[in-house]
C-alpha cells in the first residue's frame, strides 16, 4: 500500500458532473490498494467572482478579509467532493487549510507555507478514510485565516505530499500534462513525456501556467515525484523528478511566456556600492517581486537602473520609490508598458554555447526587438513588445525543433 495525493484544479471541478468524475478518479486510486490525500481548488470561476464581489463594496478592500472570503470558494468544494464519494460508499472526510495544520506567515494573499502539522490528516488516514483537503490556505500563528496566492493549490498538495512522504502527487488539469509551449496558441505543440525539477521552476516561473513555482520548488526541495495530468482523459501525464534523460539534440524543451509586462527605469541613481541593494531591499519590503535588471552607467557619478515588473504592480512600485526618494536619491522615473516576456528553457543550454545568439537571430529575423536580456545556465529570457509576443513564441517554438510528436524522456 502506498500514499498518494492528488490535486485538482478549478475547471476539474468546475460542476458538479465534474466533481463526480473527480470522485472516481479517487475512487480508483483508492482501489489500487493506496491511501490517498486529495486537494482541491474553487470550482471553476468561483475565485473571480468572489473578488468581484469585494470590488463591488470597495476598491481597496482589506487583505485580512479578503482571505476570509476567498476561501470560502475552496471550502464549497471539499464539502461536495466528500459527499460524493460518502455517497459512492467510500469513507471521507472534509478539512479547510487550517483544520489540516497547514500554518503560514502572517502576510495576507500571498503567504508562504512555513509548516504543516499532520497530525489529524495521518489519524484519518490510518481510520481507512480519504481525506479532502482545501487548497491556496492555511493559518498564520494569531489565527488568522490566510491564501497562498493564485495558484496556491499546487502547493498546498506538494507541501501536504513532502510531509506525509507520499509515493507520489499527482496534479489534475485540464491539460494533459506538460507541453513545450501553450497548445492554446500554438497549434504543434507537443507534451513532454518527462522534464526535470530546474527545467519545471524555471518555465513555472517563466509563466507557464500549469504549475505554481512554489509547488515545483517543494517538489525539488523535498523530491517528491510530481505527474502533471488530465482529469478527463486517462492517459499517461508528464513526469517531473530530479533526473530526466534528453532527446538526443534537443537542447531547449520549452519555450514559455507572460504577457501585462512593465520596465520600470529609476534614473540618476548615486553610483554607489550600496544604491543597487537599498532599492531593491526597499522594493522586496513591499512585497514587489522584481524580474529582469539591467545597469547602465551615465557617468561616473550617476547610474540609470531599469527592471521588470508585473504591469498590476505599476502604480505599487511607483509609490514606494516616491515615498522614498529622499532614502535613494535619483533623480526621476520612467515608465513602458505593453510588454512580454518571451524565454526559451532547457537543460541542453549548459553544455551548448551559442543558444542566446541563436535565439537573437531568430527574433532579430521577424523583425522583433528585443528590449530587455537575463540569463541563468538553464534559460535565456527576453522582454519584448506584447504584440510580438506570440509571433516570437511561434518563431522560436519552430527555430528550436519543438514541433511534432511527444518528447520521450
């Protein structure tokens, strides 16, 4: 017998056909002879009207409550999958984040897991019950309810599986596992038989939607085999461990993309040693997650700093540099939106010099400018104009040999 857990998405679960298909789809794990966990999301747009509905009374409504609200989404559903499988003869039982032990830092909508006490889940399990566990929250330590941010649900069951040292978790979408780019935009396509942890992070992070960074990094930091799947179709998923052999000659594995992109440039900077750190430490005090930098020296008094942000944390950053502007001492600030972030990830890259030079002729050829640069051993990421962002993505998907049938690892 072994531990298995199993996370579904919204759109899983988004009626209530689909959460009794959801049901036999643990019903069958549980059958194999497993224990099984099972995690849940808000069914299908449940979450954005809830959020609607706080707009609706303010425009800035409180985090604290907005936590309380949102989770009531996720809780709606582990009431009805449990009755489902009570009602198919299965023994089951229901837990919110924190009747799970599931306790996080006290920052609202955005908290981080800091430990799960799984007490109450392995008394459950050890009774023959399936437990349903609500995602995407926890408690902070003054108990208050917290969410752990879009996505949140991935590492709710990643979190749950490092704990409980399951066999395996296995993540339910609506997808069929792990493609080398989004098969929404671009027709050929095709899914990965297996990707590594580090290629998994960086394309989560790179805004491939189908993972949650956080859950892929607990994956990796605990080495718990993750399976990303369908929960319509019963067929083989992607597999994401720490050692995945390549296809001969393949050295990108997917090409990623995130559009609502802004550059944000913070000029006349003191060309000091400690400008760089004071400004990036005041922007991480405020919770604002910054992605490409790049420097530029004016002269030798002065520096010029631009980086990336997501275009909803405008307005936030703008206001934190202005209300410290004495503390770091520029001179102004300038602003572009309407951009993209295209990147290209792939193992292969740190052994294959001149990938980087590749990927710039093939978007100099389409006539894309490129705006922004960052690197790492495993990817090369560029910030273009939002309306080349798919053309870009289709040029490159095609320069790199990602087309055609599945990749086998």
């Amino acid at each position: 017998m072994g531990l298995i857990v199993q996370k579904f998405g919204g759109t899983s679960v988004g009626s209530v056909e689909r959460i009794l298909n959801v049901a036999e789809r643990v019903i069958e794990e549980k059958e194999r002879g497993n224990d099984v966990v099972v995690v849940v999301s808000a069914m299908g747009k449940t979450t954005d009207k809830l959020v609607s509905l706080a707009k609706d009374i303010s425009s800035n409504p409180n985090k604290r409550e907005m936590d309380m609200l949102l989770t009531t989404g996720e809780q709606i559903t582990i009431s009805l999958l449990t009755m489902a499988l009570l009602q198919k003869g299965h023994d089951a039982i229901s837990f919110t984040g924190w009747q799970a032990g599931i306790q996080t830092e006290s920052i609202h909508g955005n908290a981080r897991i800091l430990n799960i006490d799984s007490t109450r889940i392995k008394s459950e399990l050890d009774n023959g019950r399936i437990v349903v566990v609500a995602g995407f929250q926890g408690i902070t330590e003054d108990d208050a309810i917290s969410t752990l941010g879009r996505g949140g649900s991935d590492t709710t069951a990643v979190a749950i599986a490092a704990t409980l040292k399951a066999d395996k978790c296995d993540i339910y979408t609506d997808v069929t596992g792990v493609y080398t780019t989004d098969p929404r935009y671009v027709k050929d396509a095709r899914k990965l038989l297996a990707v590594s942890y580090d290629e998994m992070l960086e394309l989560a992070n790179l805004g491939a939607g189908v993972l949650h960074p956080r859950a892929v990094e607990f994956a990796k930091n605990y080495s718990v085999p993750l399976e990303v799947r369908s929960s319509m179709e019963r067929e083989v998923g992607t597999m994401i461990e720490e050692e995945v052999r390549m296809e001969q000659n393949l050295v990108v594995r997917g090409v990623a993309f995130e559009d609502d992109i802004t550059r944000v440039s913070v000029l006349g900077l003191p060309n000091s040693l400690t400008s760089l750190s004071t400004i990036f430490t005041t922007l991480a005090s405020n919770h604002i997650n910054v992605d490409i930098i790049i420097q530029s020296s004016t002269n030798e008094n002065t520096t010029n700093l631009s980086f990336s942000i997501k275009s909803d944390d405008l307005n936030e950053t703008i206001k934190v540099l202005g209300d410290n502007k004495s503390k770091l001492n520029y001179i102004g600030i300038e602003s572009e939106s309407g951009l993209a972030k295209v990147s290209i990830v792939g193992s292969g890259m740190i052994s294959n010099p001149g990938v980087a030079a590749e990927m710039f002729e093939v978007l100099a050829g389409n006539d894309i400018q490129v705006k922004m640069v960052s690197t790492s051993e495993i990817k090369v990421s560029t910030v273009v104009e939002e309306g080349n962002m798919i053309r870009a993505v289709e040029a490159l998907h095609q320069a790199f040999h990602l087309a055609g049938t599945p990749v086998k690892a």
